[in-house]
C-alpha cells in the first residue's frame, strides 16, 4: 500500500484484481479471503475469522482446522 499522497492529493492503493486491497496484509488469509471470509489472523494465537467479508461486530477467531475445513468445502 502506498501511504504517500499522489500529485492530485488521493492516496492510492494496491488492491487486488478482486478489489481486496487487504490481500496484500499479512495477516489475512488470502485461501479464506478469496471464499468471501473476513480472514483476518490474530497473530498471537493463530486463530482466524470465519464470519462474512465486511461483517459487523467483532470478529469471531477460529481455530486453525476450523478455518482450513473451510478451505477444503467441509
């Protein structure tokens, strides 16, 4: 991501081709994302969010298998 202000004053991003530009954060699982998940890791513990890409209310943190069952269409 680029933080520096352009020549007309917007700041630009890199998004992905899907329009996700927090694909590019290492703390979100880009396997998760791209299934239309919140993804995001709590580096900590390893655990991920499952709920809906843009949910409200906080995330939800899931256990490592829980996430991966996910990924394989369990």
């Amino acid at each position: 991501m680029n933080a520096e202000p352009s020549a007309n004053g917007a700041e630009t991003y890199a998004a992905a081709p899907d329009g996700r530009p927090d694909l590019s954060n290492t703390n979100v699982r880009e396997d998760l994302a791209m299934a239309g998940r919140c993804a995001l890791v709590h580096l900590p513990t390893g655990r991920t969010c499952l709920l809906p890409l843009r949910h409200q209310g906080p995330c939800e943190f899931h256990r490592p298998q829980e996430a991966q069952d996910i990924v394989n269409g369990g």
